[in-house]
C-alpha cells in the first residue's frame, strides 16, 4: 500500500503519532469497521467515478479512506476535521 503525500500531510496535522507504515496501516484496515465499499463507476458518457473505502477505527477514534484499486491511503479524518469545516 502506497501512503499518499496527502495521507501523510493530513496524519501528521490530526493524527500527531509517528506516520505508520504501509503494513501497520493494511493491519489497522483488518481490525477496522468497514464502513464504505469502495468502486469505480462508468457513466454512459465515458465518465470516470471512484468512490474510496471507508474504514472506522473506534479504538483510535479516526476514519481511513483508502482507494482499494490503486493500493493508496488518501486521507484520514478525524474530529479535528469537522472542527475545520466549522472555521469555513
């Protein structure tokens, strides 16, 4: 699994730990509550659509999203998203 520049940006900003590595990270999505499949969907015009799993870790309290077709872990998102959204 690759951690994208985005993923490690946003865990050092409201995780704060030590960035995991992509095998403590493919760990942590085998303990997780899965809470969105993630796909790809093709419109009738050609258009390109992709959904990345969601994947819930209540022991350390944050989200993963995750592009299961490329191997990546986009984001994650925490409560100190929400209290970011509130500053918009």
């Amino acid at each position: 699994m690759k951690l994208t520049k985005h993923f490690k940006e946003r865990w050092a900003e409201r995780v704060g730990t030590p960035l995991p590595t992509a095998a403590e990270i493919e760990n942590m999505i085998s303990q997780a509550v899965w809470l969105q499949k993630g796909n790809v969907y093709y419109s009738a015009r050609g258009w390109i659509r992709k959904v990345p799993a969601l994947y819930w870790l209540p022991e350390h309290d944050f989200v993963l999203k995750i592009d299961k077709k490329e191997s990546r872990a986009i984001t994650v998102i925490t409560s100190k998203t929400r209290k970011e959204q509130k500053r918009c």
